[in-house]
C-alpha cells in the first residue's frame, strides 16, 4: 500500500514558485478580461435596466430582416409604443420609482410576445419600446398589448416618503404600426411611420393605430409635409370661426377659428391629417404663429365678440410663445380680455412648471385660458386643480348622446352634469362643442352649461360669412329675470 507523502514546502520556493504565482496571475487576469468582455457584449446589445434588446441590436435584427432573412411574401410590422404622462409617475414618485415600473412592464411584455411569436421586442431608450412581428399576428397581440395595463404597476414609494410603503399605479400607452411593405420600403420608413402613427394615437386617445398614407392626387411625389411648406410661402391656408352662443339669453358671445387647408394639388386636406405632419416636421411653430396673427386682426374688426384660438403644445411649450401672444394682441389692436386660447390636456401638461408660468403671465394681462377636448385626458382634475383655467370646452364625445333615452344618453348627461358641478364650484366656466340638436341643446340649458357651439348654430364660417351671420343673429335674446349683462368681458 503506497501513501503519498506530504510535498515540501521548501520545494516550491525560489524561481518555481514565482513563475507558478505568475502564471496564476496571468490566469486569473484571462478570466477577469473574459468576464469583463462578456459584460460589455451584453451591455452593448442589451438594454441594462430590463434586459430586452437595446436599440442597436434591434436595428440590426431590422437590416438583417429586410436584406433577405424575411420571406419574399412576408408583410413585416415594426411597432412604436410608450406610455402617457409617464414624466409624471418620474416627477411624483422619483427615477427609481419609474425604474421599477418600466421593469415590471418589460416583463409583462416579454411574456405577451412570447405567446404571439413576436419577433424582437426592444426598449428603445425612456418609456418607448419597439416590437417586431409577423403583420398578421397585429390584430390579437395588439389585444393582448393592450390588457397589459389594465392591472396596476405595484412601485415602491420609500424614496418619496422616507418610509416604507407601495403604491398600485394605472397607466395607459399609445402603439404605432407600419407595415413592411404595405407602406414602407426600408427600416427608416418603418420608423417614421410607426413614430407617426403612435403620435395619431395619442391625438385619437386610442391605444394603437396601424399607420395610413394619405390619400394623394395629383403629382405622386409631392409629399405632405412639402406642400405644407409650400402653402405657409403661398398662402393656402384659410380660417373659419365657429360662433359661440350663450346658453342664458342666446347672445353670439365668442367665435372659435378654425384652421383649414386647401392645396392646388392635394386638394382639401383635414386638419387630423395635416397637424400631426406640421408637428412632427417642426412647422407647427410658424402655422400656429400664422393662425394667431391672421384670428386676432379678424376678431379686431368685430365688437363685443370673444376669439378662440387652438394652442399646439409645441407652441405652448416655445419660449417665445407668451412673446407672440402679445405681439398679435399689440399689432391687431384686440383687446387681451377678447383671446381666449385653447389648450389640450397634453399641452397643459407636458411640462407644468414652465406651461403654468407662461398662462399664468398671459392670465395675468387679461388673456382666457381653456382646456380643449376636458373630459378625454388621463389628468383632468389635476389640470384643473393646478393650472389658471377659465373655461372647460366639454369634448363632443359627451354630447353625441344627449336627449337620448339609452343607457349612453343617461351616461353623458351624468358626465357634463358633473363637469358643470365641479367647474363652476371653481368659478370656471363651461362651454359644449358639437351640439347638433335643439335636445343637446335642452339638456346642457338645463344642466346649466354656460356657451355651445356646433352646426345646430352654424359650422365654421368664412369670416365674410359670419359677418353676414352675425348681423341676422338676435343681438339679444331676453330671459325673464335675467339681468341684461355681457356673459363675457368685452
């Protein structure tokens, strides 16, 4: 039986025992380096904080798609979705509060694609993540896409109250498709259309939207957004005012202008198609700019009758926005109490301390600040609470079914009864637009909704047009024991 002795120390010392500390030095430097090149590989193509694709890596899987890994006969749709006010969830709760709820939408996500078969699902940088998958698997992943924010987000709320503690959050996302090669040719289309259908959603207030061309006559390469420049040089752009008439005593109180666009080539094109173009290719700033400028010198000429004019929040968010205001106001001679300007939710909201500043300067001159579409955003009572309001403008959606003996008939008069409640315990007025019928318009009179406009009155007017308008509408329509007062400042 041989037993192995114990080796000597003393052997391994000297020169055999710095080359064997060498060596296992330069080992362990191997490993490390391997380590740390695993590290940056995954860090270079894997979003750190929810382990998804990152950007790059699902561009390349894009190129390699489109460059022939993709059958010849398969239609290819790459989606654009991110969440709605989610800077406020950052601004209440903290970054790592946000973080939490990103991760935890990564992983609901992650498991929908799975059972759909999708592709390459990325987080694209901030709250937008991107989606690739067969097209014809779009209608019932966007289903299931869109069940993922019906159960709240569970985050931690230590970080803000210096304890222990969660809150369940409920938020909503906007998604865009484009479809390869329905209306796209290379990964850049797919990009810009689904960014721009993701935008329609947003405007539409749906969850997703597969992006449309418009329709086009005429000269196949004229795109919108060129004849957009080219009608800001040439002056194809025109306004109509809609009136606005006092519920009290059905006096013409104020008239909303309204934006219309008429090309040489294109033809009339719908504002829900041409804005969304002007916003995303920066000329949003000189269309808005132009609106407010060409109203104010109209409204200039009538006497006693308020001006609404639609504010972008691009515009809103300018800094020389409160700037342009008062240069239309000083070179139309238009009294400041005569503006009203009509604002979204989202614009109020997109950045609240500098929105809240710029209105709060302009109120301060005289100027009326509305929410337009109230009753349709996701922050409704908080715009209301924090920001200088004066008027709601009740969305049309809620007045559709007004006068009707169904259960969405009885729904919308609970909903304006309410806003009316509320608005005027806050001193705020409120104004119905859309109303097309004398039981609308009953319904909100008897609800006790301050002005209406819609085609029950008139729809938007040539500003020759509402001149002869104005001159037929009774200049005051008598109610007993009403006083004869303006129910506007002049």
């Amino acid at each position: 039986m041989l037993i192995a002795a114990h080796p000597d120390p003393h052997r391994w010392s000297g020169p055999v025992l710095e080359d064997l500390r060498r060596r296992v030095s330069a080992a362990a430097m191997l490993v490390e380096q391997h380590a740390q090149q695993e590290r940056l590989a995954a860090l270079a193509f894997t979003d750190p904080l929810t382990g998804l694709m990152n950007r790059v890596t699902l561009s390349e899987h894009l190129d390699r798609q489109l460059r022939g890994e993709a059958r010849p006969d398969q239609r290819l749709a790459f989606g654009l979705m991110d969440l709605d006010r989610f800077k406020f969830l950052n601004d209440g709760y903290g970054h790592p509060a946000g973080d939490q709820l990103l991760r935890q939408l990564a992983g609901r996500l992650d498991a929908v694609c799975a059972r759909h078969g999708v592709q390459a699902l990325a987080r694209m940088g901030g709250d937008e993540f991107a989606l690739l998958v067969d097209a014809a698997r779009v209608p019932a992943l966007t289903v299931d896409l869109s069940a993922v924010f019906d159960t709240p987000f569970e985050i931690s709320t230590g970080t803000v109250s210096g304890g222990a503690g969660s809150s369940l959050v409920l938020l909503q996302a906007s998604l865009g498709w484009s479809v390869y090669p329905d209306t796209a040719a290379d990964a850049s289309e797919l990009h810009q259309q689904a960014d721009a259908a993701m935008y329609g959603a947003k405007r539409r207030q749906v969850f997703s939207q597969v992006f449309e061309p418009v329709a086009r006559t005429g000269l196949q390469t004229l795109t919108l957004e060129t004849a957009l420049r080219e009608s800001l040089r040439n002056g194809d752009f025109h306004l109509v005012f809609q009136p606005q008439i006092g519920v009290r005593r059905g006096t013409l109180v104020g008239a909303e202008a309204l934006l219309r666009w008429t090309h040489p080539v294109l033809g009339t094109v719908p504002p829900d198609q041409f804005i969304p173009v002007a916003e995303m290719g920066g000329l949003m700033g000189a269309l808005g700019a132009w609106v407010l400028r060409t109203a104010c010198q109209e409204a200039a000429r009538w006497t006693g009758v308020c001006l609404s004019v639609n504010v972008s929040s691009l515009q809103l968010n300018a800094p020389d926005f409160a700037s342009e205001v008062r240069a239309a106001l000083t070179g139309s001679g238009l009294s400041a109490r005569r503006l009203v300007l009509e604002v979204t939710e989202t614009g109020l909201v997109d950045n609240p301390a500098r929105t809240r500043e710029t209105l709060q300067a302009l109120r301060d001159e005289g100027v009326r600040i509305s929410i337009d579409d109230f009753g349709t955003g996701y922050s409704s009572l908080v715009s209301v609470r924090t920001l200088p309001v004066d008027e709601l403008k009740i969305d049309r959606s809620f007045i559709h079914d007004l006068g009707q003996d169904s259960q969405a008939g009885r729904e919308s008069r609970a909903i304006v009864s309410a806003s009316v409640l509320m608005a005027h315990a806050m001193g705020i007025d409120v104004v119905a637009e859309g109303v097309e019928t004398s039981e609308q318009a009953a319904q909100l009179a008897e609800l006790g909704c301050d002005l209406m406009q819609g085609w029950l009155y008139a729809p938007g007017l040539s500003a020759e047009q509402f001149a002869r308008w104005r001159a037929q509408w009774p200049e005051r329509v008598t109610a007993p024991g009403l006083p004869a007062q303006p129910e506007r400042p002049d």
